[in-house]
C-alpha cells in the first residue's frame, strides 16, 4: 500500500474519537431500545447473558447472543482482510476511510427495514458486524490507542493514565493528552446514547440516520486529515 501521510491537531483527534465513540452509543442504544434489549457493541454483557440463557436452557436468547458476539468478530476479521487486500494491491487507498464508506451505507440502510421477526436478529447482527468493522479500524486515532465501540477498556486505560506518574515533561504532554482522549471517549459515548435513545422515541429505527450522518462528518474529517 501507499504510504499515507497524515495531518492532524490535536483538536482533531479529539474531535475524531468523540465523533467515533458518540456514533458507537448511539447505535448501541438504538438497539437496545428497539431490537429486544440487546446490544451489539458492548460484548461483556452478552457474554455473560450468553451464560446465562445456556444455563436456564433458553436456546433462542442464547442463540442470539452468540450471534451478536460472532458478528462484531466477523466485523474486525472484515476490517483486517480489506486492510491486507489494500495492501496488497498497492492502493492509495486509507482503509479507515473505506470501513467509514462502509458503516455509513450500512445504517443508512438499515434505517428504512422492518424490524419484525427474523429481520429484527439480521439488523442486530448487522449493526454488530458494523461496530467491529469500527473498531477494528480505529484502534489508533492520531497517536492515541483505545476502542471506539465500547468503553469498558478505556476507562481502565483511563485509570491507569490518571494514577501515572510521568518521568519528564515529553511524558506529562503524553499523559495529559491520554486522559483528555479516553475522557473525551467515555462523554461521548454517553452523549451518542443520549442521541440514541431520544432519536427512537420520535423517529423509531430511522434513527439510525443520526450516527449516519455523524459517520459523515467523521468521514469527511478522516479524508482532509489525510490529503
């Protein structure tokens, strides 16, 4: 692949993950809300609930589940190939633009189906697929490391940046920026819901055209950081 030069403040990466971790919130509670209490970014939970539903021989749930998980792993297996057959044909191509060109037609899509029997479990794979393409994509933003579909790791990572303790100056602008990004992820996330969860009150499953368009702006951010 081309190399790709990249030129971004840090203002911009700020703006990135905030746009990135809002867009993963608000899909994640849209789902939840209307496709039968399940989330298809937040894994932990549908681990465990996965578990559970085994245990108390509750196979569709539990089929369900597994389903979400399976998804949102095929989604960062989907990323790494396009970023191998990028590189492999030499194309100046940026593969986070490519998953972003992705996920936006795919919740554009998705806003307009029903969300009615069988259909209801392809939208939640769907939309799990899509938040592992994401992540997978971004697992750096500029020079900062975390995860933009589910917080639960960077909160830790958050703590952890917190209670260091830099040796020098260079360490202390590092540390400083860290806590502002993971910070930044965390609100953002928490803002994205918010999103979600008043956009399917008044709109339903069309809501889903608001982390569209944010994908729009992240997209068009992406493309001028780049050129």
């Amino acid at each position: 692949m081309v190399p790709l030069t990249e030129r971004r403040s840090t203002r911009q990466v700020y703006l990135t993950i905030a746009l990135l971790c809002a867009i993963a919130g608000s899909v994640d509670a849209l789902a939840y809300l209307r496709l039968g209490r399940l989330f298809v970014a937040n894994l932990t939970g549908n681990t465990v609930f996965f578990a559970y539903h085994l245990a108390e021989r509750h196979w569709l749930s539990a089929l369900e589940r597994l389903a979400i998980i399976l998804s949102f792993f095929s989604g960062v297996i989907t990323d790494r190939f396009v970023q191998r057959w990028i590189a492999s044909g030499r194309r100046a191509w940026n593969p986070a633009v490519v998953s972003l060109i992705i996920e936006c037609g795919v919740l554009c899509a998705l806003a307009f189906l029903s969300t009615y029997g069988s259909l209801r479990v392809a939208l939640l794979v769907t939309l799990a697929w899509t938040m592992g393409l994401q992540n997978d994509a971004f697992q750096t933003v500029g020079p900062v490391s975390l995860n933009t579909a589910f917080i639960t790791g960077d909160i830790q990572k958050l703590g952890i940046a917190i209670a260091s303790q830099p040796a020098d100056e260079q360490a202390t602008k590092k540390r400083r920026q860290q806590v502002i990004s993971l910070a930044t992820a965390w609100l953002a996330y928490v803002v994205g819901a918010i999103l979600g969860a008043v956009g399917s009150q008044t709109f339903a499953l069309r809501a889903l055209l608001i982390p569209a368009a944010l994908v729009l702006i992240a997209l068009a951010m992406e493309l001028r950081a780049r050129n």
